[in-house]
C-alpha cells in the first residue's frame, strides 16, 4: 500500500461536505480493496453517500465528511478522526493518516515510561533483550493477578513472523503503558487480525482453583498458560513461546517440556517487548477491565482496580450490600485486605 502524502489538489467546497466547518482533517492512501471495506462499512453504519468531481464516493454521518478520490487519497474531515480512523480502518492504517493531533494533556494514548518523558518505544536495554528473542512466536500475559477485585484472565496471542511489524505499526506495547480507550482498540484490532486464547477466570472459579492448587498462584498461573500455549502452538505450528516470567522456576517450560520437546518456552520479566507478549498484554488487560466493569454493575458497587487505598472503602460497602457469603463473587478471598475485612465486619 501507497504511504500517505499530504500533497495534490485541495478539496473544493462542495467536497468538504458543503459548508460545514470542520474540527481537522487527515488524509492518507487506500488501496481499491481497502476502500471498498470502508465504502462497505459506512453504509452498514447509516452514512449518506453522495457523487463529487474526481471522487469514487464522500460519505457523510456522525460529524464527519469523508471523500475518496480517484487517486486512492482519503480526505477525513469532522471531529474525533484520530478515533474515527481507527474503529473504520483499523490502527494500522490510521497510524498511517497525515494531520494528527497530539493528545489533550492527560490524555495520552500512551502512559509516560520514566522522568524523561519517553512514550512507546524501547529503551536501548530492551532493545538488546527483544534482539535475542525469536522474532516468530507465541506471547503470554496475565492481568488481574494483584487486583483485588475481578477476574484473573490469561492470555495468549500468535505473532508469525509476517505479523510482527504490524504489530509494531500499530503501537501495541505492554497494556500498562497504554490509557483505557487504547487498549479497547488495540483489543479488538488483534482479535480480528491473530490467532489468539484467551481464559477469564471470575473469582467464585479463581477461588475454588486457588484451593486446588494448594493456596499457589503460581502453580495455578503456570497451568493456563501451558494449556493456552500449547494449544496455540497446536493451532499455528510456531515454535517458540514467550512468557512473562512470574516465578523464577519458570514451570511452564517445565510443564510443556515433555509433552512438546519441539515448543522453545522463553520465560523471562518485562517480557512485554516482544510483541506477541505486548498483545497478549493487550487482549488480557481489555477481558479484565470489561469484566470487572461488568461485576461493578450487576453488584451495584464500584470496584476498583489494584490493591491500594480505594480498595478497603469499597470492601466495607460491599459487605454492607451484600454481607460476607457474597464477596467471594467479587474478590480474591486469599488477599489479606479481604481477609482483614472479613475479620473486622459486623452487620
């Protein structure tokens, strides 16, 4: 596909939607098909379409004019483009749009690293770490696993060698690095684009498995991520997985060893920069959060995220709604901030 280019002729009036006053434009390059795709996706979502010189269409709707020349140049013009590019084209394709916006302050799609102000990208220290990786691989995140309240869920994401610069493109870096609504769009990109597993663990099931477990986390983390990670190797024939590393003893290697000599298990921390396990990291975060907002509204509490002060308040209002046989429906009843409120509630 063509790269953008912000040059050729200015769109006259009639094709900038007839008068309306535009909040900014963006401009790139699509290939027949992928106009067609969008042609094929506006119409599905209400736009009208109307003829103008030079154009093989401009479609109207949600506050946004957008026209599609001859020369394959697409000329987006409204409110919210940066969004509207990437839930129409995906965010491959809408990295690649001239014109955009730097985010509001504070609203950053990708959350400050360090001091320095660096944003996405990898320290050269990471750099040489990803270097050493296989390219093609298997990646696989958790998310959950501090907080309090919500779901474990377990990821798993194939990323063949083809797939990685896309990735890449595309800004997919590990989930914590990146706001709410980046992740959702992240989200769902990867699972129409690769292979992937995922398993969301509510807490009445991660508390029964916690017991089977012996009360180990890690003996229960290890187990779905062989189970997603073979099965995934099974579906795409890759040959290496990366896991982020969660014990030092790293016994998914040692689960999978066995029962498949031919799977390379990588199993080290901040695993994130490589991109399957940043996708993965991706996908886990989204099932997470989307859970937990769900949990929050069937109990009518708000829960919140992590283990810190916000947690022991929403605790006490739990069991003031709902009393204590019921907190296993929302929390991990092995963390000691359940535990200490348990202890200290009275109705």
């Amino acid at each position: 596909m063509d790269r953008p280019t912000g040059g050729g002729r200015r769109p006259a009036a009639a094709d900038r939607g007839g008068g309306m006053s535009p909040h900014g434009t963006r401009v790139l390059v699509l290939d027949e098909a992928a106009g067609q795709r969008l042609a094929d996706d506006l119409n599905r979502a209400g736009y009208r379409f109307r003829h103008v010189a030079n154009a093989r269409y401009q479609a109207r709707g949600e506050g946004v004019v957008a026209t599609l020349y001859r020369s394959g140049k697409l000329v987006v013009q409204g409110a919210g483009l940066d969004s509207w590019l990437e839930r129409h084209l995906g965010p491959v394709l809408a990295a690649r749009a001239t014109g955009r916006d730097r985010p509001p302050p504070g609203k950053a799609e990708v959350e400050p690293r360090n001091g320095n102000g660096r944003n996405g990208g990898l320290d050269p220290e990471e750099e040489r770490r990803l270097a050493s990786l296989p390219a093609a691989a298997i990646g696989s995140d958790e998310a959950g696993k501090g907080d309090t309240f919500g779901p474990l869920v377990v990821c798993a994401l194939a990323a063949p060698e083809d797939g990685l610069a896309a990735l890449r493109e595309a800004g997919v870096w590990d989930s914590k690095r990146l706001t709410d609504q980046r992740v959702r769009v992240l989200a769902g990109w990867l699972r129409r684009e690769y292979a992937h597993l995922e398993r969301v663990i509510g807490p009445d099931e991660y508390n029964q498995l916690h017991r089977e477990h012996g009360g180990n986390l890690n003996h229960l983390l290890a187990a779905v991520h062989a189970e997603l990670v073979a099965e995934l190797h099974r579906r795409t024939g890759l040959k290496a997985a990366i896991v982020d590393r969660f014990s030092a003893t790293a016994p998914v290697g040692r689960l999978l060893r066995q029962s498949l000599p031919d799977l390379v298990v990588h199993e080290l921390p901040r695993a994130e920069v490589h991109p399957a396990v940043a996708g993965a990291s991706v996908l886990a975060r989204d099932r997470f959060l989307e859970n937990l907002q769900r949990l929050s509204e069937v109990m009518a509490v708000d829960l919140p995220r992590g283990s810190g002060s916000p947690v022991p308040p929403a605790l006490r209002r739990f069991l003031e709604i709902h009393g204590p046989e019921q907190i296993g429906r929302v929390a991990k009843l092995h963390f000691k901030n359940v535990q200490a409120a348990l202890e200290r509630w009275s109705p």
